[in-house]
C-alpha cells in the first residue's frame, strides 16, 4: 500500500464522518440512555467505521452506513434491549428572540416532559423509526438502509409510532397537569 492513498482514504473519511458527530452522538444518547456509554458507541463507532472504510462504496449513502455501525454495535453490545430511551436533557433549541415568560417557560417544559414520558413508553423499533425520521430527518431510504428493512417497512412502521405515540400523548395533559 502507498502513504499518499491512506492519507486520502483518512482525510476523506475524516469529510464524510466528523460532520456527522452531533448526529451519531445524539442517536447514540437516545439508545444507551447513559452520556458515558453514548460517547464509548460514538467511540466504538468511528473506530469500526475508519477500520472498515476501504469496504465503504463511493457513491452510496456515507450517514446511513454509519449510523447502520452505531446501531449495530449498539444491538450486539446489549443481552437485552432496555424498554425506554430517553430524550437529551441538552438537545440544542432554538433561543426565542422574546424573553419568554415563567408561565410559558413552564408549559414548554410540561409538553416537553410529556412527549418524553409518551416517546419512552414506546417499543423500541417505533421509538428507534421516529428518532431517525423526525429528529435525525433521515429520508425513508436513508432509514431503511440503517435498519435494513424495506422502505415500505419503514413508511408503515413510521405511521404506527406516530399513532402510537399520539394516542399516548392524548391520555395524558402535558406535566400531568389537568386542564381547565
């Protein structure tokens, strides 16, 4: 092997996946429910991902192949998958351009609380189907290549745990708080 083609292969790596870091982080954070153990999958990996690069086809997709690793490397690392994953405590939000009240600080964080408290009461294959669509806004193909399922399997999946999930949001007012 020649220096100069591993020193592409690296840096090209280096484009394609540091880029991707908040993301693998994020997903990771949701699956482990623990920041250490997220940071050692991210860890784990980019090291797997950097091994197996020279096996990565040019032209495909770079974010599903990886995330396809962290997923994996996740699965094959439990005996058993725990039954909820959190939402991030420190999820990046967007700061109002008004200060916004106590009140409305406080309904923020009820209807926050309660969209966690429905998404952990969800099996893990819908919680895992609306991470990836609709936190990570992967394309369905993106999705299907992640968990290596069909796209149809991926459209259908994703409507169920939106159901699923807006029935659970609909028994409970948000903080748990009656309404008026």
């Amino acid at each position: 092997m020649e220096v100069p083609d591993q020193r592409v292969s690296a840096a090209t790596f280096a484009d394609l996946a540091l880029p991707l870091f908040d993301q693998l982080y994020n997903f990771a954070r949701w699956l482990t429910q623990d920041r250490h153990e997220a940071e050692d999958l991210v860890q784990e990996t980019y090291a797997k991902a950097l091994r197996g690069f020279s096996g990565f086809q040019p032209g495909t997709n770079f974010r599903a192949w990886i995330f396809r690793i962290l997923r994996n490397s996740f699965l094959t690392s439990r005996t058993g998958l725990k039954s909820t994953v959190p939402l991030e405590e420190d999820a990046h939000e967007t700061i109002p351009s008004v200060d916004p009240s106590p009140e409305d600080v406080l309904l923020e964080q009820a209807s926050r609380d309660t969209v966690r408290e429905a998404l952990n009461e969800l099996s893990m294959p819908f919680r895992e189907i609306l991470l990836l669509c609709d936190v990570e806004e992967m394309s369905y193909e993106e999705i299907a290549q992640v968990l290596t399922i069909p796209q149809g399997t991926v459209m259908s999946r994703l409507h169920r745990a939106r159901k699923a999930l807006r029935a659970r949001l609909l028994e409970k007012p948000p903080g748990g708080v009656n309404a008026v």
